[in-house]
C-alpha cells in the first residue's frame, strides 16, 4: 500500500504539520494532493487545540504546480482553477499558517505558498510563475499575491518573463522573507511556529482576521480577472501544443 499524499499531524501541543509527500507526482497538484490538503484544512478548521500549521513538502519539493492532465482540463473547458480553491487555503485558515518552501515552488505551488502568513524559502530551490511558458495568463491568485508579496517590480518580472529564481537570488534582491539552506527551513518553522503556540489562540485568530482582511476584501475581484483571462488565453490551439510540449521534456 502507497504511502498517503498528505502527512498531517499535531507534532506538538497547539502546531499542526501538514507535509505534501507525493512522491510519484513530486508534489503536484493531483486530484489526490487537492482533495488531501482540502481534508487537512478541513480537519484544522475542527481542531480547537490548533494554534498554527506549518505547511511543507518532502526532499527537494514544496509543491510543483498544475499536473499535465490538470492543465489540459482547464484548457478543453472541463475545469477552472476556482475549482480547486487552494488560492485562498492558507488565507482562509483561522490560525496563522507558515508556509516551510524548503523545497522547489512551480507556479500555483509557489502562489499557494504565498497565501501563508509567514514565507520561509530555501536557497537552493527554484521558485517561478511559470504560467506563460505555456502561453496562459497567471491563476491562482498569482496575478494578486506574488506583487503583494514580493513588491510590484519583481512581482510583475517574474509574472511576465517565467523565469525560474533560485531562492539565493531573490534574497539578494530583497525578498521579505527569511531564505535559509534547505535542510534548516523546517527547524526555522518549527521555531516561529513555538513562538506562535505560545499565545492565546483567539488572539491570534483575532489578529490573523485583522491583518488579513484587506486580502480576503480583494482577492475575489482578482480571481474573477484571472478567470476572464484564461477564457480569452487558456483555449487555443497553441496552449494545448506548448503544454504537450513543456510535459514532454
């Protein structure tokens, strides 16, 4: 029997880990992966105990974006990426949730990470909005989040051109995030994550609705923008060849 997509547990009194651990797909966003994170989030939002989550993958791997089958879903009309509703996961957690990217973050995998309240990056994995390269507008929230994480310059540089950052580069160019070596992401996290559990979890759920208001105020609109593009973007003939292509290599 295969090991499950999703390793969620309370490791310690008050923190949840939530650990993506598809190894086959490499964390990909599978039907299995969503409806597993979905299930996790789902069983946060019950637990009266939890005061934080931690969110990270497994090896080299945080989360590697849109399968080639989920692609070509959206790209024939069966599916759109609201569908899924992991733009607004983390977001939507009660409890702060601390995104642990110790591992690469491809497109909608690098989005869903953003959402967190707290962004740990790995120096030597690749981060990218990658949704061009196949010739479609950015989704997931992209288009909102990665300039409002990231600050609008290179924000809009990484939506435009594609183009894969290690995470050593984006700490020199001034990222607002701790960007540490790989194998010490997750100690950092359980670290912040310690600190949260400390304080009363109605305060932290009172100041999460605070702070986050204004993201959960706009991004609706956002989205909405996201999905009118990919109507005119996602359905031609060209973005089915460059998808075919990109997954063949």
């Amino acid at each position: 029997m295969s090991d499950p997509v999703i390793d969620a547990r309370e490791i310690e009194p008050g923190i949840v880990q939530v650990t993506m651990q598809d190894r086959v797909r490499k964390n990909a966003l599978s039907r299995e992966l969503v409806t597993a994170l979905h299930q996790a989030f789902a069983a946060i939002g019950e637990n009266e105990r939890c005061k934080t989550v931690i969110l990270t993958g497994y090896d080299s791997y945080f989360c590697t974006g849109g399968t080639k089958d989920g692609l070509l879903s959206i790209q024939g009309g069966d599916l759109q990426f609201t569908d899924l509703k992991l733009h607004s996961l983390a977001l939507d957690c009660r409890v702060p949730v601390i995104a642990a990217m110790q591992g690469h973050g491809i497109g909608a995998g690098f989005a869903m990470g953003l959402f967190a309240d707290v962004v740990l990056l790995s120096r030597e994995s690749v981060y990218t909005c990658n949704y061009m390269n196949f010739g479609f507008t950015p989704g997931m929230g992209a288009t909102y989040i990665v300039p409002k994480k990231l600050g609008l310059s290179l924000g809009e540089e990484m939506l435009f051109t594609a183009g894969r950052y290690m995470g050593a580069e984006l700490e020199r160019r001034g990222v607002p995030f701790r960007v540490v070596p790989r194998n010490e992401a997750l100690t950092l996290a359980l670290e912040v994550a310690r600190s949260l559990a400390e304080k009363p979890r109605l305060s932290l759920i009172l100041l999460k609705d605070n702070l986050v208001a204004s993201l959960r105020a706009e991004l609706p609109a956002a989205i909405a923008r996201e999905v009118q593009m990919h109507e005119a973007t996602f359905h031609s003939p060209e973005v089915k060849e460059r998808i075919d292509a990109l997954f063949g290599r």
